[in-house]
C-alpha cells in the first residue's frame, strides 16, 4: 500500500513540475512580445517628436516670413523637383545617342562586280598573191584536176597570177620549213601565233627565207612559179593552203574577212 501512495506522489510532482515549466514558457513569451510592442510604441512615438518638431519649424518659419515666404520656398521646391526630372531626361537621351550616331554614320559598301575579260583580238590575214580564183577550196566535193585527169578533193585555193608575181606571208609567223617536193614543187610552210599554218606551192623560189625566221604580213617569200607537176597544165597560179591548229583545212575567206 505504501508502494502505491508513493507512486502517486511521485506522479503528482512530475505533474506540476511540467505545469510549471509550461506556465514559465508562456510567460517569457508574453514578455517578449510585450517587449517588442514597447519598442514599436517607442519609435512610433520618437518619430511623432519628429513630426511635431517639423511642424512646428514649419509654423515658426510661416509666423516669421509670412504667405510670400511659403509660397517662395515651395517654388524652390517646385524648381529643384523639374531640375531632377530633367537631368534625368537628358540622361536617357545621352543613352540612345550612340545609336543614332551610328545609324547617320553607316556606310553602304557597293557591290563590286567581276569585269569580263575581252577576248584577244584575232590576228589580220590577207591573200598571199592578188588574182583570180581558178579552183576554190573544196575540201569535201570533188573537183576536176586536169592535168592528173581525175576527180579529186581540192583543200585548198588556186590563185591565178603572173609568172614571177611576188607571194607573201598571209600573216605574222615563223617559217618551219622549206623544201621541194615531187607533186607540189617548190613549197613553203609558216605557223603563226594563232596556231593555223598556212603552206604557200608551186613558187619559182626558196632562197628568199630560211627556216626559222619570223616574217610578218606582207613579207615578200617568194614569187609564182609553175613547179608543181599535178597541176602544170594550168596557168600561173599560187597553190595556197591553210591549216588550222588541229590540221584541219580551213578557208583562208574565212579569216579575212574575221580580220576586215
């Protein structure tokens, strides 16, 4: 039984021991909130001093200087307020500056456009001799030979003159060779800087030019003659071919007239 009783007791005392610690928190909080009203209430009421100073600094510049005396400080006021507000203004224009400065500055490069190349011109040709056409360039149809008494091609052009009539160079060129030949006779053959090479037979002459020498249009080579054996059943004439890069026979018309 005495067990018992004390057990009670003992309970007891923690009980009032928790009420006391729980009666203890509540009262430092209520000090501390108490605390911080006072100090509110305390600025509150320092700053209400201060407006009561300003207040009553505020009458006693009215009592001294009168209305004119306020309506003189307002209008510093006033100024002082539309001097900020302006500087601020000026502020931000001084800002965009920049760009329009850049804008008003800008400089539009011009496209530059690639210039064609002109093409070189060609070079002038002109007839070796003056005279008639007796057989025209026919290098595709055949034409009649008549002292071989056969139908042939004719790539190149028979041009009548007389005997011993200057033969010159067709156009500017080097002379690559110079030699008899059994059918054709005397023959002369000049390249030129276009590539074609032009082949002057049937000339009375080869020692008016010697192999590798530069002759420009019009140089004098040789004169007509009659060496060529397929063809000494015709009059005096110029047997005249011209051959492009490629040997290929071409009309000296053509070149002519390109050079007119």
């Amino acid at each position: 039984m005495k067990k018992y009783y004390m057990k009670k007791i003992t309970c007891a005392k923690e009980m009032m021991k928790d009420s006391f610690r729980k009666m203890l928190e509540k009262t430092r909080d209520f000090a501390e909130s108490t605390g911080k009203r006072i100090g509110s209430a305390a600025k509150r009421l320092k700053t209400g001093m201060n407006m009561r100073k300003r207040l009553s600094g505020l009458r006693a510049f009215a009592a001294k200087y009168g209305y004119y005396g306020c309506l003189a400080l307002l209008l510093v006021v006033l100024g002082m307020a539309s001097n900020a507000y302006r500087n601020r203004d000026m502020g931000e224009s001084r800002i965009t500056e920049p760009d329009e400065y850049v804008k008003a500055n800008h400089v539009v490069i011009p496209e530059i456009l690639p210039t064609a190349t002109p093409e070189p011109a060609l070079p002038e040709y002109c007839l070796p001799v003056e005279g008639d056409i007796l057989n025209a360039f026919s290098p595709e149809s055949l034409v009649w030979n008549e002292t071989l008494s056969m139908w042939r091609t004719h790539p190149a052009v028979d041009i009548s003159a007389n005997a011993g009539e200057s033969v010159v160079s067709c156009s500017d060129g080097r002379v690559s060779d110079a030699y008899s030949d059994p059918m054709w006779g005397n023959v002369i053959v000049i390249d030129h800087e276009d590539g074609n090479r032009s082949v002057y037979a049937n000339l009375n002459t080869l020692n008016l030019v010697t192999v590798g020498q530069n002759v420009k249009m019009g140089d004098i080579i040789s004169a007509v003659g009659n060496s060529a054996a397929c063809e000494a059943d015709m009059p005096w004439h110029l047997h005249f071919e011209l051959l492009n890069k490629d040997g290929v026979p071409e009309d000296i018309s053509k070149y002519i007239n390109a050079g007119e």
